[in-house]
C-alpha cells in the first residue's frame, strides 16, 4: 500500500467523530485558560529568550517563525497587550504580510531547560511609533517596527513533548559535525548560478556575526 493509498482511507472529517476517538479535556485542562497577561504569565515571558510566532493568510495558508533575543525582549505594555521587536531578518517579511491580511496570531514561549511552554493567542498589528520602538533599542539600534499582540487567551503548555523529545537532555543531542549543513541545503534548493554552499555559509556568518541588530 502506497503513501497515497494510506491517505485517502477512511479519514476523520467531523468534531464527533475526532472526540470519540480522543475523548474531552479534564476540567483542569478547560479551565486553564485566562484572558489576560497575569503576574505568572508576565514573569514566564520576562524569563523566555525565544518564541515561535504562528500566523496565516487570508486564505489560511499557514506560516511559523521564530523570535529570539535576550530574556525580556518582549515588551509587556499592560496585562492585555504585549510588543515584540521586528530584528533584521532576510526581508521576506512572511509573518508581517499575514497579520496586514489576517491579524490573528498564535505565540508560544519557552525557557531553556524548562518542558513546560506558555501559549498565547490574539490579534496582532504593527507598529512604527518611534518611542515605542526607543524602549526595544539594543546596542543604540532601534527594530524598524514591532508586532503589537492584543491577548486573548493565555495558558500553560504541559511538558509531554519536551520529555518524549528530550530536546532539553544534552546527552540526546546529534554530534555537530553530522548535523544538516544549512548553507548547503539553501544552496541546493535556491540553485543559483555562481553560488554555492560555501558562498552561502560566508554569507550566513556574516549576517550572524554583524546584522543580528
């Protein structure tokens, strides 16, 4: 039986027929939610050096990106909104396009060593307003704009898959020296002319060592 085959017998297309399989929520897990940024969820974001941002389109078309800097990049502006500088990237501005078209959002904060993630959804915006943006200089370099989250949901993450993963266990973790080779893997989708892995790898280290601000 081929991939294809696989897919297309007997899928799961309705809610009723997913919750017999999966059955509900406990009443902890249902009332987890809040619906503002409280005194835990403040310290959890105040302590977290990196976030994943999830967003779509207009015709749901979904994207992920990361968001990392120093523990508090993030800025708490009040318990219902919170401010994530936009640091220099490659310019492709995925997330940035989705929120103009669809400003819902999906943020999921974690900690170094810690299983346990803060999840957050809302309605994104962006932002240009220069004070705003002198509060999350770094090194006298102010982003050219930050994403303005309007919070309305947050809850606690349990630690299943960070355990089931062990993403956090050094001893889990690949050798360097076997790890994928992102300037190659870049230079073979790209195929370029005239460039080649390691061109890209000079380019990725420069980018690295003197554009992160």
């Amino acid at each position: 039986m081929n991939v294809n085959e696989i897919r297309d017998q007997d899928p799961i297309d309705t809610e009723e027929e997913l919750r017999q399989l999966i059955g509900y929520p406990s009443e902890l897990a249902s009332r987890k939610t809040i619906h503002s940024i409280d005194r835990h969820c403040a310290d959890f974001i105040s302590r977290s050096p990196f976030l994943v941002i999830s967003s779509s389109d207009r015709l749901g078309r979904c994207d992920a990106s990361p968001r990392g800097d120093q523990p508090g990049f993030v800025l708490i502006q009040d318990e219902h909104r919170l401010i994530i500088p936009e640091r220099p990237g490659n310019k492709r501005i995925d997330t940035l396009r989705n929120i103009l078209m669809n400003p819902y959002v999906g943020l999921l904060f974690l900690i170094p060593g810690l299983g346990e993630t803060l999840r957050i959804n809302g309605r994104a915006s962006l932002m240009k307003q220069a004070e705003l943006l002198e509060q999350l200089a770094v090194n006298g370099r102010k982003p050219l704009l930050a994403i303005s989250v309007e919070v309305e949901e947050c809850f606690i993450h349990c630690a299943k898959a960070f355990i089931r993963s062990g993403l956090w266990e050094p001893g889990s973790w690949s050798d360097k020296a076997a790890l994928p080779s992102a300037s190659r893997i870049i230079a073979d989708h790209a195929d370029l002319p005239g460039t080649d892995a390691e061109a890209i790898a000079r380019r990725l280290e420069e980018g690295y060592s003197q554009r992160l601000y």
